[in-house]
C-alpha cells in the first residue's frame, strides 16, 4: 500500500486545492439528494474549480437508485454504490434487498451502500436493520466490491459483524469512535472516513484519531448535504467544501495538504477501484 501513495515535492507545496487538476475525491457525498435539484450542476462545477474532482454517490433507498443512476451519469465523475441506508429502515422491504444482486450485476457501482445500523433513530425496528445490513454485507463480499458503512449508537455491533462476515473491504463513514475502535477497523482492513466533525475544535477525542492513525486507512469525505462544518453551521454542506476539512486534517497530522491529499486520494483511487487519474485530467470547460 505505501508504495502506491506518491512522494511529496521537495519543493514548497502549493495549496492542494489550487492544483491543476482534479486532486482530492470527496468519499461520501449525496449529491443525487433533492436539496440539490435545483443547481446540481453548478454545484459539482464549483467542486471541480475547488480541485475536488471525484466523489462517491452512496444510495439511500431503492426508490433513489435510479435518480442516483441518473445524475451519476448526468456529471462527470460521479461514481454511484447502491444499498439501503439504515435511517430509512420504515421505506425498506424484502424486495428491495432481493433487487439489489441485479443492479449490482447491471450497473457494476464502485460499492455496496450505503448500509449499517443506526440505533439512535426513533423505532429503529433493530431486528429489520440487522437482516438488512447482513444482507448487504453478504453481497459486498459475493460481488467482490467494498462496503460503504454508516453507524450510530451500534459501532461495536457494526464491527462485529464485519469481523464476523468476513472477507470484506470498506469504509467506516463519519467515524466517530475510540481510539480502539478506530484500531479494530483498520486491522479489518477497513477505512475510516473522515469529514466535518473534525473541524469542530470540541472534537478532541476524534481530532487525536485523526492526528495518529495510520494515513494508509483515512479517507476524506462531506456527507453533503448534511454535516456542515464548523462556520457553516444550518448550512447545507457541498462537496467544494471537502478543502477545508482537508486543511483541518493536515494541520492536525502536521502534514502538507498537497500530501494529504495525494495519499487520501490514493486510498479512494484503490479501494473503490477508481479509473486512473490521467484520464481525469481532460479537463472540462466551466459551464
Ligand atoms: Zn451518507
């Protein structure tokens, strides 16, 4: 894995964000969201120009999969992974986890997801969830494609399970866990995703995650339209703004941000199989 993260210059870095080229891949981002509807594209058209050229497009419900399919293939790189989200456990039925085997044949998504357990939602009919992201675990594992993760008030469980199913490769999304639990992750294999919480100074105990784990596991991500960063607080969040939580975790880690982002890059590049980025660099006019 090191050998894949590319050397910093010797030279002093420019601002990642300002590179040429699309540099940084916003890991989890729900751009297909209706919130967006209305200026999607200028919105994705400032991501680029913020260097910010990529971003994964985890599924929320199975009614969602074909606007997600949609839009993905509306803008350039959009890399849909399909799944059903555990906070919308009362949309979700049995034949929504049996569609799934046929888009993830059809449409070959960079993941499965976005699933988990989310115990910290009013009747969060525990049982239904489990079967449901087991479920989906399973199919990661039978289709050979990474898993998108979500847990609230369940991340113990959640990492057993992984344990348990084995043979699986992923994200732990929105990470908020302890140190320990960060460190069970990572010997599963499994990224951690990393987005606007850590730019809120009160979150010391994810702030010393983030400044020491292993940079090979960390992937940066904005959960757009939710979890606004700090300054931005009732906001809805974008993708553009993946910058600054750039620029937040560089400083904690005491890294360059050209680095970072080269590295954090990478990891994205190789866990979701992404294309190559020289393909990316034609680069496209603004609108
Ligand atoms: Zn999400």
């Amino acid at each position: 894995m090191n050998g894949a993260i590319p050397a910093p210059g010797s030279s002093p870095s420019p601002p990642a964000a300002q590179a040429a080229g699309p540099a940084l891949i916003d890991s989890h981002s729900h751009i297909d969201d209706t919130r967006f509807d209305a200026d999607r594209s200028q919105v994705v058209a400032r991501a680029r120009q913020a260097g910010v050229g990529l971003q994964i497009v985890p599924a929320v419900t199975a009614a969602s999969w074909p606007g997600l399919k949609q839009v993905c293939s509306e803008h350039a790189g959009l890399y849909p992974a399909y799944g059903l989200h555990p906070i919308f456990i009362a949309e979700h039925d049995a034949g929504d986890l049996a569609r799934l085997p046929q888009w993830l044949q059809r449409e070959r998504p960079v993941a499965v997801g976005e699933c988990g357990l989310d115990l910290w939602i009013d009747e969060p009919q525990a049982d239904r969830q489990r079967d449901i992201f087991l479920g989906q675990l399973r199919l990661a594992r039978e289709f050979d494609l990474p898993v998108i993760v979500h847990a609230r008030k369940a991340l113990d469980e959640v990492i057993n399970s992984l344990r348990r199913i084995g043979g699986l490769r992923g994200v732990l999304h929105s990470f908020s866990g302890s140190v320990e639990q960060a460190r069970q992750l990572w010997r599963l294999g499994f990224h951690l995703g990393i987005g606007g919480p850590v730019t809120y100074p009160r979150a010391q105990r994810l702030r010393r995650v983030v400044a020491q784990m292993p940079i090979e596991h960390l992937l940066l991500e904005t959960d757009s339209p939710d979890q606004p960063l700090c300054g931005h607080q009732g906001q809805r969040n974008e993708p553009a703004r993946l910058t600054q939580v750039l620029a937040v975790v560089a400083q904690l880690r005491e890294q360059p941000e050209a680095a970072l982002a080269a590295a954090t890059s990478a990891n994205a590049r190789a866990l979701f199989n992404l294309p190559d980025p020289m393909a990316d660099q034609v680069a496209e006019p603004m609108a």
